[in-house]
C-alpha cells in the first residue's frame, strides 16, 4: 500500500509543469529572507507578494506555492520569523507558543506583534536594498500567510489596527488562525480584499472560517472563502499532498485580479470549478454567492 502511494505521489510530481522559479537565499533588513522570481524576466519592477510562514514553520515551507507565485510574475519574499525551525531557522521543536492556541481570548495586538515588525521591517529593507528596489513594484503589493502566518497577514491588513501595513491590494489567509480577531470583532477592520482558504479535514480552523458570523462572515467585502476536499492544516505546505494544484490555482486568480488587475478569471467568478474544491463563497464586485 505505501509503495502504491508512492508511485501515484511520483506520477502526479512527474506531471506538474516544470517550475520557472528561480530561488535565492537574501539577508534584508538583518532578516533571513528567501525570494524567488521568474529567471527569465530579472529586468522590469514585478509585482510583490510576501508570505508569513506558520509557527514552526520556515520560508521555504510551501515552496510549490512560491515557485507558481513567480512562474506568474511575481517577485516573492518570505522572511524566517522569530519561531522558524527550518531553513536556519534558530527557534526548537519544543519551543512553546507565546500564547496559547486554544485561549484566543487572551491574545491581542500584543500577540506575535514582532512578526509584524518582521514584514515592516522587509517592505524598508526592499526599498533600500541596492538590487530589489528597483525589481520590487511594492505599488502592487499581496500578503500570503499559513496559519499563524495567516494570522500574521491579517493582522498587516486592519484586523489589528496597530499593525496596519498601507498599501496591501490583497490578503490570501491559508487555513489562518483567525480565533483572536472573532473574538475581538476587529475583522471589520480589513482594508483589503481576502481569501481564505480552508480544508475539510482541518478541524481545527475550517469551522471558525465558515460558520455563520466566523472569519468569512465577519470580513468586509470583497470577500472569497474557498474549502478544498479532504485537506488538513498542512496541505498549504510541501509535506501535504493534497489539492495543491487547486491552491496554486485560486491563489493566483485572486492574487492576479487583484494584485495585478487582471480581469477576473472564471474561477473567482464561479463560471467553472475544480475537482478539489468543496465549497466556493464570495462577495466582491464580481458577484455574489453568500
């Protein structure tokens, strides 16, 4: 049986389409950054995205979403926050959270506020950095951020207002721990567009995003909810399986519509849908589907 799984996780790697990405190891700001663009075109300002990684997770945890971030035009920065244990990361596996989980009661904009210091501190370092400043259009700037990362993103778009990153034409959350925000009813506090992403087996997050006044609820339009089949916590990162061909796919309608201003693809307007997808919601300019 786990020999049958390898051959189909072998056949399924075999058929993606090979990256374009190139990927390079950066020191910006004092910070351990990881960034990747598309090789080919290393001339003209791109478009900018930065993803926050979640708790005990690194910058190159969820490679495949950053290599198709790139391969699409982007110029993709992903810092090591204080608690990354890989890729140089100099936090440890036992290290506990400053915050509990499970209390998001107690948490307030005090909670991780140096990892929004972290993406601060990046936005100045790009703009004085000798070779990015001119790669980096940051006038097109999107936010991604996994789980304590989506927090993070969040947190940068209003939902914490002192952390307030001006600017940010896009927030993609990926299964984000929203708890703190619902019970602070600061997501009213947006001010930018934003997905969520959930999966049907991340019970831990999927209900807060989906439920009736939970993150999606509870967030100013324009808004999209998107909930991939049998996906848990980890499917957003290299070491899931599951889905990423429909991650990369809506995470990059969104990001090209409005990030770059592409016209809307078919998929943010419902007009077609993936195999892996369970569940699509959204209320934007584009439509509605509540």
């Amino acid at each position: 049986m786990r020999f049958r799984v390898l051959i189909i996780i072998l056949v399924w790697l075999c058929g993606l389409p090979a990256a374009q990405a190139s990927e390079e190891s950066a020191v910006i700001a004092g910070m351990d950054v990881t960034v990747w663009y598309r090789g080919t075109d290393n001339a003209s300002p791109k478009p900018v995205i930065i993803f926050s990684h979640g708790f005990h997770g690194c910058a190159t945890q969820s490679r495949f979403l950053m290599e198709a971030f790139a391969s699409a035009g982007y110029l993709v920065f992903a810092p090591n926050h204080q608690d990354a244990v890989c890729n140089g990361g100099k936090a440890r596996w036992l290290d506990r959270p400053d915050l509990s989980f499970r209390r998001p009661e107690i948490w307030n904009e005090n909670a991780y506020r140096n990892r929004a210091e972290d993406i601060h501190r990046l936005i100045e370092g790009i703009r004085e950095d000798g070779r990015f400043r001119t790669l980096a259009d940051l006038s097109r700037l999107g936010l991604a951020g996994h789980s304590l990362g989506g927090y993070t993103v969040l947190g940068l778009a209003g939902a914490w207002p002192s952390w307030r990153l001006g600017g940010v034409k896009a927030v993609l959350a990926l299964s984000p721990y929203s708890q703190p925000f619902l019970r602070r009813r600061s997501l009213s506090g947006l001010s930018a567009p934003v997905m969520y992403q959930g999966g049907e087996l991340d019970f831990g997050i999927t209900p807060m995003l989906r439920k009736s006044m939970g993150s999606y609820d509870s967030s100013p339009e324009p808004k999209y909810y998107v909930e991939f089949k049998k996906a848990a916590h980890f499917a957003w990162t290299d070491i899931g399986i599951r889905a990423h061909e429909a991650i990369i796919a809506y995470s990059l309608a969104f990001m090209n519509h409005y990030v770059k201003a592409d016209p809307p693809d078919s998929l943010l307007r419902q007009n077609r849908t993936l195999p892996d997808v369970a569940l699509f919601r959204h209320a934007s300019e584009i439509g509605n589907n509540y």
